[in-house]
C-alpha cells in the first residue's frame, strides 16, 4: 500500500506525468445541454418566486429537450452516426449510429412527456388553484395537517422538470457508455430520479410511495448485482473498457497486469461476471423472471411518470443491452443465446398470459409492455446488423405509442381521480368517441395489427431473427401477439359495444399540451405503420457499433 501510495506522489509531483482529460463538448453536446438545464431547473426552484415556476420550468425543459435533440440531428447530419463515429470523452462513451439514434428518440420522447407533466386542467382546482398530477408538497405525510396548508395554498411540486432533467441525462449516457464504470454511473443517474418521480402522485399517495419503495429496493439490488458483476469482468479482463474487455475474450492478448495476474483470464469470472451485469440490464427493461416490479410500479407512479418511464427507460436499458452483447460479448454468443433465448420466450409468454387476467388498465398496460420486451428481445437475439436495426425501429415505434397510451389513461377520470378499472371503461366509445378511437389506435398498434407501427416493428423484428436461424423462436412471438391480441380486442370490445354505465366515469377536456402529447403519438403510429420504408432504412444506416 505504501509503494502504491509513493508512486502516486511521485507521478503527481512530476509535470507532465497527469495528461489532461480531452473532452469533445461539441459531440457530447446533447446530454450537456440537458444536464445544464436541469442544473438550472435546481436554481430556478431556489431563486424564483413560486408563482412563476411552474411557467418557467415549462419553458426550460421544453426549450433543452427540443435543443438537444436539434444537436443530435446536427451531429448525425455531420457523419458521426457513420463515417465519423468514433470513441469520445478519452473512450467512455461512443458517438455512433446506435448511440445518436437512440438519443434522439429518448430526447423526443422526453420532449411529448413533458407535456403531459404539464397538464393542470384535468382535476378540478382546489382551493381556486389550478393543481397538475403531482402532490402538492412531497414531503408532507400524506393526509396531514402540512399537506392540507399545501394544498389550500396553491402549492405545486415543479421539482419535477429538472428531476426529468436529470433522468433524461442518465439515459442519454446510458445506451452510449463505453465502459463499464460509465455504465454504472449512468444507470444510478437515471434511476434515483425514477425512484422520487414514482413517490409524487397528487391522489392515491400511500400507493404512489409503495410503488417508489418497491422500484427502490427492488433497483438497489439490481444495481448491486450489475455492480458485482463489473467486479468479476474486471477481475477477468483487467480492464472495464468494452473493447478491452472483448479483446482478451477473443485472444486473451491484452498484458497481464501484475496485481490481477491470479484471475485474469478466468473464465469462471466471465461467465459469472457477465450473467450478474445481464441480470441488471434485464430488469431495467422488465423482462421475466426480473419483471415483479413492472406492474406495482406502473400502477403506482403518477401516469404522466408512467408514460415517460415505460417508453424512454426502455429505448435506453435495450441500448445498453445490445452494446453489452455486441461489443463486449460478441465471442461469447454460444454461451449467452440460449439463457437469452430462454428469457425472451418465458418473457413473451409470461407477459401476454398474465395480461389476460388484469383488471386495471395501468397493470394491463404494464404486463403488456413485458410482452413486448421479449419480442424485442427476439431482434436482440438476431445477432446481425438487421437484428440491431429492427430493434432500434422497435423502440422508436413502441415508445410514442405507449407515451399516447397512458396520456389517454389521464382524460378518463371520476370522482376518486383516474377511473383505471377496466369494469368503467364499459361503453367510452359512446360517451366519447374521438378518446375510445384513439385509444383503440395504440391498442391495435401494441397488438401488431396492419397499418399500424406495431406492426411494422414486429415484422422487423420476427424476419431479423428468423434470418438468423431463430425460427421457432419467432413460433412463439407470432403466438405470443396472437394471445395479446386477445386482450387488447377484448378492451376494444368493452369500450364500443358495452351499455355506459350511469355512474360511469367522464372525460375530463385537456389542454394543449396533453392534446399535443396524444396527437404525436397518433401519428407517429400510423406513420410508421402506413409509410416505414424511410425509417426502416434510417435504422439500417444507423446499425453499425463504433468499436
């Protein structure tokens, strides 16, 4: 300890020994502007007087979201989704196809969230105030005498811009991590700020914090289990950058460093090290048998939190994944396939199954969005520049229709709030026919009907798997979304050809901003399902991993 602790010292004190960091802002310039936003969105909720934040916490977010996603259409205008890809910030993260794609479709998706975050017409005003989704002091006990002062004041919990901020930050660094230090780093990033937006329901507080508690605990130990497993690569490999890593995989040429010499090229470690780090990227994307989580928490979280967690944590967690497998794991394909194969079926199965027995529409959406994990997972599986470019379509496609979803699971409401029991959405269409229409859309888009994106991706997915040799695999995809079907018909069904009740719940008229969240969705959904060709390919262009 003492040698280590002399060299240190002795470099430090030498001039020239420590190279400054090179940094290329310019290339990482979309996660600095959110980052600097949300750093800013932590003042304005300092030095701004209440009644003003709202409006300008509003105004940041959507002015950071839109400039970073102008940012990464510059860069891939600029070639570094292609020829100029390249490794930056001295290797820990990458600017490629994959990387700026995904970005800019977190960034869009974050961009629609915001709106419905926004959204302050739905519930009635309290005390001539008019209040949004979120409670009104989070850190009164729900019930008591603070939070009742809170609400009668008019208060608002804006906290929660920047708190997106920052989670949209953590997922922009997510899918482009390097190594795996970066990876981690990125993960905890975007996770505690899910954790605190789960907790801060205005109405059905108790269950808004379980929901968050459960998230927390159950993401701790994820976290602790990919962190292990960074260990155990590192232990292997002597190294935590992903070429590295891949490097003494493939040939085991890297030099030996003394201090690792005894475990270096274990292969013990590497599978055990790989399967702990896998283990932690599945449950963020929710997949079986790591998928207890999904259901409780979708409920749980306010729904404009929901939406914007099931669309962009999943196009980050299945961005890291494919870089994982890809880039890092790319000589290990005979080991990885079939526990993965295993876990796509169990996943595509077990979410389309369960579904059928749901009675709240937030739960049925969520193990729904199980099911499509594992048909996401069936491209992932492909192992081939199709599979890649499939998967990223996939995301793009799945996450507006799930944003547009759960924005329309806001209009629907009674006397308690939301009305998400299945039982009251009994004759919707007849009550409101422009909401249960829409809604029917995204439905028909999640089943993988014609016309629609859903379908579009499935077909993407399924064909770059069974060019791959994968062919049962897509048996049981096809299926799986032929039991899926079933359930989203059968909402369908419940909505236009069931009698309104009298007690029925109402359609509450929202603002523009929700207006617009659902009409994106809308159109994105049948954009890409009418005309995909352009997206397909834009994809395919984007499906090439800087190594």
């Amino acid at each position: 300890m003492t040698d280590i602790h002399t060299l240190w010292t002795t470099a430090a004190e030498v001039p020239g020994r420590i190279p400054a960091p090179h940094i290329e802002y310019a290339q990482l310039s979309p996660t600095l502007i959110v980052l600097g936003a949300a750093i800013v969105g932590v003042l304005i909720e300092a030095l701004l007087p209440r009644r003003h934040r709202h409006t300008a916490q509003l105004l940041l977010s959507v002015l950071a979201l839109a400039a970073g996603f102008a940012a990464v259409i510059g860069l891939a205008a600029g070639g570094f989704a292609t020829t100029k890809a390249h490794l930056a910030a001295m290797g820990a993260l990458a600017v490629d196809g994959p990387a700026l794609f995904l970005q800019g479709t977190i960034l869009l998706v974050s961009l629609v969230a915001v709106f419905t975050f926004a959204e302050r017409r739905l519930d009635p005003a309290a005390h001539g105030k008019r209040v949004d989704s979120f409670a009104a002091q989070a850190a009164a006990v729900p019930g008591g005498t603070a939070e009742q002062a809170a609400v009668k004041a008019g208060f608002t919990t804006t906290e929660v811009f920047p708190i997106l901020l920052f989670a949209v930050g953590g997922m922009l660094i997510f899918p482009a991590a390097n190594d795996l230090l970066t990876l981690f780093v990125a993960l905890e990033v975007f996770s505690l700020p899910l954790y605190i937006l789960c907790a801060l329901a205005r109405r059905q507080r108790l269950l808004s914090q379980e929901a968050a508690l459960k998230y927390f605990l159950l993401g701790a130990f994820s976290s602790a289990f990919l962190l292990f497993g960074i260990a155990l690569l590192y232990g292997y490999a002597g190294t935590v950058t992903y070429a590295g890593i891949a490097e003494v995989i493939a040939d085991g040429t890297k030099q030996i460093d003394p201090a690792l010499a005894g475990t270096m090229g274990n292969d013990a470690l590497l599978l055990i090290g790989g399967a702990l780090v896998l283990m932690g990227l599945l449950f963020k994307v929710g997949a079986v048998p790591f998928h207890m989580w999904t259901p409780d928490v979708y409920q749980g979280a306010p729904t404009p939190v929901t939406g914007f967690m099931a669309a962009a944590t999943k196009v980050a967690a299945f961005g890291a994944l494919l870089r994982l497998l890809y880039v890092v794991l790319p000589g290990m394909r005979w080991d990885w396939r079939p526990v993965m194969w295993g876990v796509a079926i169990v996943t595509m199965l077990g979410g389309a199954i369960v579904a059928i027995t749901q009675t709240d529409i937030k739960r049925l959406l969520a193990y729904s969005s199980i099911a499509h994990a594992g048909f996401i997972l069936a491209g992932v599986l492909a192992t081939t520049q199709d599979g890649i470019s499939s998967v990223l379509f996939y995301l793009a496609a799945y996450s507006f229709v799930t944003l547009g979803a759960f924005a329309v699971v806001t209009l629907v409401r009674d006397a308690g709030g939301e009305a998400t029991q299945l039982s009251k959405w009994a004759g919707l269409g007849r009550r409101s026919p422009l909401v249960a229409a829409v809604f029917a859309v995204f439905l028909l888009a999640f089943a993988g009907i014609p016309l629609t994106s859903g379908f579009a991706g499935k077909f993407a997915v399924f064909k770059a798997a069974a060019q791959s040799g994968a062919g049962w695999l897509v048996v049981i995809g096809v299926l799986s979304s032929a039991i899926a079907a079933f359930f989203y018909i059968r909402v369908i069904v419940l909505m236009f050809f069931h009698e309104p009740k009298a007690e029925g719940p109402t359609v509450a008229v929202p603002s523009p901003l929700t207006t617009t969240a659902i009409a994106f969705g809308v159109v994105v959904t049948l954009v890409l399902g009418l005309a995909p060709q352009y997206f397909l390919d834009l994809a395919g262009q984007a499906g090439t991993f800087v190594r």
